[in-house]
C-alpha cells in the first residue's frame, strides 16, 4: 500500500476530507502492511492508533490475509472507533462474558472469514473454552496481532497483570510472518528496553506526551472526611465529567453514595460491580462506561478497574481519593483528561489511610509459599480436582485458592494445568521463584515511595511526571498549581460539610446477604441439605462497620481488645436498625453465644433490647468447643466447624433479630437462623457490628 | 521457557497439527514428504527459517511437486498464530519439540529410518534418555496377571542391566519394572502426549528424570490406527533388540521370542529357555556385525547359526549372562 492510498483510507475512516496523518502513524502501517514487521508504538491516547490498526486490517485483509486479533483490557471497542472501522468496511466484533449468547454467531462468521477484526481482553485467553472454540480455530490464518496496554508485557510496567505473561509468551513463540502491534501510552525507557529484549525483533515509534490543557494539582487531606467534605465543596465548580479513582472497591462505593446523598450523580464502578437491571458485571460496567461517555453523570466513581485506554475526549477532570500505586499508573489515569479540551483538572488527594492500602495490595500480591505448596500436595494426591473438590479438601479460603491457581497456571512450565474444569498436577519439578517475588515486591515498595515524593513536590507537577516517564519534552507546564498558584483550587471547605461528612462514615452499613446454599455434606450432624429451604434462610440483616474502617470499624476493635462494646456503639447500632426499618419488624433479640467470652454479645445485646424495648432471649446455647470461626478458609470448613456446635432452647414465634459482633463468611447466622427457624422462631434478621476483610 | 528458534518455527509449521479444531483441508507434509522437500531445500543452498520471510514464490519457482504445492506450504506457513497458541499452552505444561537437527533427537530412528524417521517429536520429561541405548518391549495386551508380573521382571532385568526400556504404553508393567528398580524408560506415545503426561502414575518418574514420553503427534492428537502402527515402528527402530511376549495355552504358559527389526516377523525361537533368553542379551556381548546376523535369522537358520557360533565360541560368552535372566521358570 500507498502513502498515498493509506492516506484515502484514513480520511475515508474518520470522515474527513483533508485529513493528515498524525506523526508517525503511516510509518507504523507501513511497517505492518508492506514489511510485516512488529511495531512497539508508545503514543499518548488520542493519537489515533485505532487508526493505525484499522487501516492495516483493510490493507491485509484486501491482500487476503486472515483476521486482525486485537487483545485489548477494554470492554468494547468504543463508538467512535466502531463507525470508522465500517466506514472501512471493516466488520469488528468483540466476544466477551456480556455477549456469550452471541458467540455461536461470530464463531460461525469467523471461520466464514466473514469477520475483519476481533476484540478480545487479555482475560480470555485464560478461559478454556473459548480458546478451544473459538481462537484455535481461526487461528491457522491470523492476518494481524495488536496488543495494547503493551506496557503490562514488562515486569517494570507499573501493573503486573498475569494474563499478560501469557500474551508475552504467545508473542514470543509468533514465527516472523505474523505483524505485530504493540501500543501503550505509557512507558518509560526502562519498559521499552525490557519489552524490546522479551519481543525479538521489534522496533520502536516514540511520541510525546504532551497534555497541555491539563492542570494539575496535589492535596493532602489526612481523614476520609475531610477528603469527601472537599470533594462535594468543588466538584460542581469543575466543568464537565470525569472520573474518581479510589484504591479499593469498597471505598469506591462509599463515595459514590456519599456523592449521591448530597445530589450529584455519580455511580460506582469496579471488578464486582452488579446492578439489578443487568445481567452481569461486565454488562453494567459497559452501560456505565456510555453513561459517562454520553455525559449522562458527574462522575464514576472508579478503581483501577476502569478499562486502560477509555478514551472520552472531553474528559473534564480526574480526581484521585487516594494515591495510586505508582506514578505512571497516576500518570495514565490522569492524562485521559482534557484531550479534546481547553482546561481539564488533575487533582490528586492523598490521606492517613494510603500507605496501609498499598502495603496491603504489595504485600497480597502474591501467595503464601504455604499455601501454594498446600494446593500442590492436594493435586498431586488426586487425579485431577475440580475448584470445589479443592475447597472440600483444605482448608483455605476460596479467594486464597484462587490466587494459588491463578498464579500457579500462569507459570511456564506451570506445575498445574486446567483440562476440561479440572485442575491437574503436570510432571513439572517446581519451586516458587522467590527471587522474582521479591524483585516485584521491592519494586512496588519503590514505586510507592516515588508518587509519596512526588506528592509534596514543589517543582512543575507535569514536568515532574514527564522526567519519570523519560519524556523528550520536559519543559516547564506553566498551569499547575506550582507553576501558577492562581490557578490552584482551595483546600479548605465548610465545617458543616466536614461533619455530615464524618457523620455519613458513621452511618454506612453494609447489608448481609442472603444465603441460599450450604456446602454439601457439611452440616451432616444437623441434617441439611445442600440447597437451604426458604422457610429456613434468614432475611437480608445489617453490619454497622467495616473491621477499623473510618466509620465506627476502629472503635468496635478498640471495644473487643477490652472486653466490652460502649454504649456509644448501642446508641449507633440502634440508629441503625431504626433507620433500616425492617419489616416485619423483630419482636425480640437473641445473640451468638460462645464459650470463651460468655458475656462480650450478650451483654452488648441484651443493652440494645433495652433500649429498643425489646425482651432478650439466650436462645442459643453453645454445646460443643469448637475451633474459632476465624481459623476455618472456606466455606466447607466454615460450615462443617458449627456442625453441632450450637442447641436451641427458648424461642418465640415472632421475628427476631440475631446479634453478633464479628460477621467473617456470614456462615455462622446462616447455621443458626436456620436452626431458630426449625425450632419454629419467625423471620431472623442478622446484625452485627463489624465485618472483617473477607466477609 | 525455551524460545524456538525459526528453523524450528518453520518445521512445525510444516508438519504439524495444532490442534483437533482446525481449517480441514490443510494437511501438513508427512515425515516423507517433509524428508524430501527438506533434501531439496538443502541442495539449494535454502533453510527451513528461510520459507518464514516474504516471498516464497520467488524462492521456490524451482520446486515443482504435485502435492507439496506452493499453495499448499504457503497455507502451512500461514499458521503462526495457532503455532504460537499451541506451542505456549504445551510449554507451560513442560512439553519440549526435537527437530531431526537437534543434538536430542535420537540418532537411532534417524539412522534406521532415515528420511521416514519423525521430522519431529514432542516429549515431556528427560530428553536425554532418547540417545541411550535401549532394549524393547512390545507387545499383546497385559491379559493376565502373569503375563504383567513378567513383564515386570523384563523391566527390572533391563534396568538391572543398565539399560533403558523403550515400549510403548501398553506394557505398564515393563515401565514399572524398570523404573522400580532403578532404571529408566523411554515410552513412545501414539497420541494426546499432553493428557497422558498427566497421568499419576508417570509424575514422579518425569520429575525424577527417569522417564520421558514420546510423541511424533501434536500433544493434544486424538488416536487413529496409524498412529498406533507408526508408534510400532519406533520403538522397534529405536530399540537395539526387541522382546515380545507371546503367551502359549501348553507349558511353559509363556514364551519370550525375538522380534525381527527388519522382516516384521516373530522370529520364533524354540529352542527352549536358553534361546528365548536371548533378547535379554545386550548387545556389548556381541560384536555389532554378529547381533546383526542374529536378528536377521529366520528359525530355520538359527541352528547353523548356533554351530558357527559356538565354534566362534560366543556361546561361552552367551552362557556366562544366561544365567542373569530367569525369567521363565
Ligand atoms: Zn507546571
């Protein structure tokens, strides 16, 4: 192909008559097209390599080459992309868990080579059955690969993601004939170096990148509150949408509901996200991916789940809750604002609470030598396990397993293999390769310290950032808010809004939810079944805290450590009945009795009877010692631990509220609600004062 | 991990399949085909890797096959994305690929079968037991407890023996044999090598470097009566003298015989005990020239051979072992 012709293509995509190419994008369909090379393009986001590669699919596919394989963390290719790839003629189509009822469909079309290009997320290629079904078979004629996010490919990429080691290996084993397309908008010389020496034979195009409209700005703000208050004080004088980023789901959820509460509209989004109306995860999270794209809400309210390279133009701010793990996972965030722009705002708050996040995710990062090696002497003693005989068999947590096998499969040689949904032992001598995990650790540990320097710089902010990233344009910005002070946003807010602030943490339960199964064979002394009856299950109950969270997590810590839960966590778990309301309304209490602190739950429970006027009961007797709840990992030792633990004696048949102080798996009410309910109690709402990580 | 390199690349792409859910009507060129066209490749100053830059009209306007068609290798090759695929999901299960360049590849099938020997095998554990010498076991189903339990004694013998058993995976008792006593096993797989590799009873063996499976078929190949019958044929190429194991209905109930590598037939050795133990023999009793001669006999022959033996006095040396191998009470 043509310059020339190349340039009629782009300017048939985008519409535009007397469009030019940006710089170097036809050096890089060159390359692809006319010398089937393997391009690293690192280019901010904008750039246009959707462009690039949609360009090279017609070129390719008009030579008869096969399909172009796209592996990309987005969810869907975006509209815009979408109507210039047809106006190439170029039929797209993406296969992810939001359209498996389609599968079938594309399949079909894809082995009749009626399909150009094929959006994929690196997750797939971990899913069996869609490999099976649908990759391996088109894969004898592959016309052009394109990974983007290209940057997860390095161990010094600032988010190891595991299903990019595969991608790497995959690229690694590609024979010569097949072009490649490696893109990031964020990659220092260190990542470009490492991805240059892990992918043979690949060149390099290197753009700026620049992000002039962009005014940054760093605040630190120790508490929660003070952090939500100057949220709510400011967000509505900045122009357009944007996104808020925090580090952990749950605190993405408080703040969207406290963005809520005070009227701005605002939606959570991360890895668990679910909403009635949809029927999965990935199909909200696309509806509220459009939701902002269409400026249809202020703002979501994001973790790092928010799909790398969403692409919005007017982006109008990012806001950051907490500090991010890194400054090149700051960098990426906040440069997706003011792309198509004039102004556009980069805040980055920064509290008490940062440091023991990140070290939690460092630390958790991988999994304990322990229990991968437990996993290991399970797999090896069988002849291949399915995940839940796995969980039936040690006891470990289902997220712990998980992460064993997660980490275990992505190894090469691994010394398990996934057939068929069963998990095998492969005749691989292995060893956890310590070396690594600490090299990754320690690098993690650096990269924090690096944005905590970065956050009490004084220097040009933008400047700062585009040192770290090796950028060749280092000059000073001009417009952040140590450039020029006049244009930096206040820190302080109204005290009013620091209270309702610090009041709303308070009032922030969690609901418990429903358990409709116990583990089979697990409760064999109390003969239940697998499935519990409905009569049985326990209705939808309340937890006050979150274990030491902002709210009241840390004074219900500090209470248990002496013994005795005050009266001031009476007075908030009453409000917190009251204003949840439940109906029928409970016409007694009773609470989870234990051996070892008699009176901890009873006498907290039988306080909030008396000020809810109430009768107390001790319905539940405990019959048997049994190890601490907090010692069983999964759900069948959970369970099978309380098999006979507990005898009900003295109930009523009216509804009941059933107290507890610590709620991990949520097993424990589910036991006992069920036995209360067989002794003829009426409806049993849970509720208890603090959950712990895992509940 | 071990990167291939392109001339391997570019042999896979040639000869192998990937994977059971593939386009049909591309069949990659057997190890004669690929024999061939290789010899030809070679004459004309070209390698394989070379078929893996642009242009392959240009450097093949000279070849002209009826079946090896341009067409077709040009489809072959287009294959990288199901090789890279494949080739990542066998890796990380520890499955390995020999070319017939490869120092590993076992010089034995390249000798005895030349241009037909496998233009490449898949294998998982010890790849350094292939240029051992070995002895073979083949044979009938493991019908009785007897016929296992002296099979078991085959393998100990050749382990004892400081030899390496080479069978196929009928014999489990041979394998178990040899691997119980110290010894090693190459087993030739017909098919799906990556299911097999997970089989238990191999595990510790494959860690231990005792044991290594082998495959001339894509790892995840399903069974067809071909691969059965090529699998035969090299164990039998591979194996410096074979045993077979025929059960008889009179006494005594089982008989070792000697299989003939180049005839494909029993050479059916009655001469009681002392002849049936013969395969257990290696082969440093004999000069190369004589087993030669030995296995090429036919029954009929073997009587003179005997004569000129003894007066050549290897019978004395033969004797001496004999004892060794009870195998048959
Ligand atoms: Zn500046």
């Amino acid at each position: 192909m043509t310059q020339n012709e190349g340039l009629q293509l782009l300017r048939t995509s985008i519409n535009n008559l007397n469009a030019q190419f940006h710089k170097d994008q036809w050096e890089a369909i060159d390359a692809l097209v006319n010398h089937r090379k393997r391009m690293l393009v690192v280019e901010r986001t904008g750039w246009g390599k959707s462009s690039v590669y949609f360009i090279a699919t017609r070129a390719l596919r008009d030579k008869g080459f096969g399909v172009t394989v796209i592996i990309s963390p987005l969810l869907a290719l975006m509209r815009n992309q979408i109507v210039s790839a047809e106006r190439l003629g170029i039929n797209a189509v993406t296969i992810n868990s939001t359209n498996s009822k389609e599968w079938q469909l594309i399949s079909g079309q894809l082995l009749d080579n009626e399909v150009d290009a094929l959006l994929i997320s690196p997750e797939r290629l971990a899913n069996e059955n869609f490999m099976e079904t649908i990759l391996t078979p088109i894969s004898d004629k592959i016309g052009l690969l394109v990974v983007d996010e290209a940057h997860c490919i390095s161990d010094w990429g600032h988010d190891f993601r595991p299903d990019y080691q595969r991608i790497t290996r995959i690229l690694q084993q590609m024979p010569p004939t097949i072009p490649i397309l490696a893109t990031t908008a964020t990659a220092n010389n260190r990542v470009v170096d490492d991805i240059e020496r892990q992918i043979g034979g690949i060149e390099t195009i290197r753009g700026t990148l620049v992000r002039d409209s962009l005014i940054l700005q760093n605040i630190k703000l120790s508490s929660q509150a003070s952090r939500l208050a100057w949220i709510i004080e400011y967000i509505n004088s900045i122009e357009g949408t944007g996104i808020i980023y925090t580090s952990t789901i749950r605190d993405a959820e408080i703040v969207a509901r406290w963005l809520q509460e005070n009227n701005i509209s605002a939606s959570a989004y991360h890895g668990n996200v679910t909403h009635q109306d949809f029927e999965d995860s990935n199909s909200y999270r696309q509806h509220l991916e459009e939701q902002l794209m269409n400026n249809q809400i202020k703002a979501l309210v994001a973790t790092t789940a928010l799909g790398m390279g969403y692409d919005k133009p007017d982006l109008g701010f990012v806001i950051h809750y907490q500090l991010p793990a890194s400054i090149v996972a700051y960098y990426q965030q906040v440069g997706r604002a003011g792309r198509a722009i004039l102004e556009a705002r980069g805040i980055l708050l920064s509290g008490y609470e940062d440091s023991d996040i990140q070290a939690f995710f460092i630390n958790s990062a991988f999994p304990s030598e322990e229990h991968v090696f437990e996993v290991l002497n399970i797999l090896e003693k069988s002849s291949g396990l399915s995940m839940r005989e796995i969980e039936g068999l040690i006891n470990l947590r289902y997220g712990q397993i998980e992460k064993v096998l997660k980490y275990l499969a992505i190894q090469s040689p691994s010394p398990i293999l996934k057939e068929k949904s069963k998990w095998y032992r492969t005749p691989i001598n292995y060893s956890m390769d310590r070396e690594k995990i600490a090299f990754l650790t320690n690098q993690r540990e650096e990269e924090f310290k690096d944005i905590e320097t970065y956050m009490e710089s004084k220097e040009c902010l933008m400047r700062y950032l585009r040192e770290t990233l090796n950028d060749t344009d280092t000059k000073e910005c001009g417009k952040c808010a140590n450039c020029n002070p006049s244009n930096s946003m206040s820190s302080s807010f109204s005290h009013d809004l620091g209270i309702k602030a610090s009041k709303f943490l308070k009032h922030h339960a969690i609901p418990i939810k429903v358990k409709k199964q116990f583990p089979k064979d697990a409760l064999i002394q109390y003969g239940f079944k697998s499935t519990i009856p409905i009569e049985l299950r326990h209705e939808e109950g309340r937890v006050l805290s979150k274990w030491m969270d902002a709210g009241w997590g840390k004074t219900v810590a500090d209470n248990k450590h002496n013994s005795y839960f005050d009266d001031e966590l009476v007075d908030a778990f009453v409000d917190m009945i009251r204003e949840w309301n439940p109906t029928p309304m409970p016409k007694w209490i009773t609470c989870v009795s234990s051996l070892t602190h008699t009176q901890l739950v009873p006498s907290f429970a039988q306080r909030v009877a008396t000020k809810m006027g109430l009768p107390f009961r001790e319905a539940i007797i405990k019959c048997k010692s049994n190890q601490p709840q907090k010692m069983m990992h999964n759900r069948f030792y959970q369970c099978h631990n309380l098999d006979g633990a507990f005898e009900i004696v003295d109930i009523a048949d009216e509804p009941v509220l059933l107290i507890d102080d610590i709620i991990d798996s949520g097993w424990t009410v589910a036991v006992l609600s069920a036995l209360l309910r067989q002794k003829g109690s009426g409806e049993v709402f849970p509720v208890v004062l603090s959950s712990t990580a895992n509940g | 991990m071990n990167m291939l390199t392109p001339s391997t690349q570019a042999i896979l792409l040639l000869t192998s399949y990937f994977s059971e859910n593939r386009v049909k009507n591309i069949i990659p060129l057997s190890a004669e085909e690929w024999g061939g066209f290789a010899q030809w490749l070679h004459k004309h100053n070209l390698k394989p890797e070379s078929l893996l830059e642009e242009g392959i009209e240009t450097l093949l306007k000279d070849w002209s096959d009826e079946s090896i068609t341009i067409t077709r290798l040009q489809a072959l090759l287009e294959r990288g994305g199901a090789l890279a695929l494949a080739m990542e999901k066998w890796q990380r299960a520890g499955i390995w690929v020999i070319t017939r360049t490869s120092p590993l590849y076992p010089q034995q099938l390249k000798k005895r079968l030349q241009n037909i020997s496998p233009a490449l095998l898949y294998g998982i554990g010890n790849p350094k037991l292939l240029n051992k010498q070995s002895l073979g076991v083949e044979s009938i189903q493991e019908s009785s407890q007897e016929i296992s339990s002296l099979f078991w004694k085959a393998g100990r013998e050749i382990a004892n023996d400081g030899y390496i058993l080479v069978t196929d995976e009928v014999n489990k008792s041979a394998i178990k044999g040899a691997l119980e006593n110290g010894g090693n096993s190459i087993v030739f797989v017909a098919n799906n090598l990556l299911q097999k590799s997970l089989n238990g009873a191999y595990r510790e063996a494959l860690i231990q470097n005792d044991l290594v499976l082998v495959s001339s078929y894509y790892p995840e190949s399903v069974l067809s009566s071909n691969n059965a019958l090529e699998t035969s044929r090299y164990i039998q190429a591979h194996a410096t003298s074979m045993v077979r194991v025929v059960p008889k209905s009179k006494n005594p109930p089982i008989q070792l015989s000697l299989f003939d590598n180049d005839t494909q037939e029993f050479t059916d050795l009655f001469f009681n005990f002392f002849i049936s133990q013969l395969q257990y023999i290696p082969n440093d009793t004999f000069k190369p020239k004589e087993l030669e001669i030995l296995f090429s006999l036919k029954s009929s022959q073997i009587t003179t051979w005997l004569e000129e033996a003894q007066e050549r006095k290897i019978i004395k040396r033969l004797e001496g072992r004999v004892k060794r191998y009870q195998l048959v009470e």
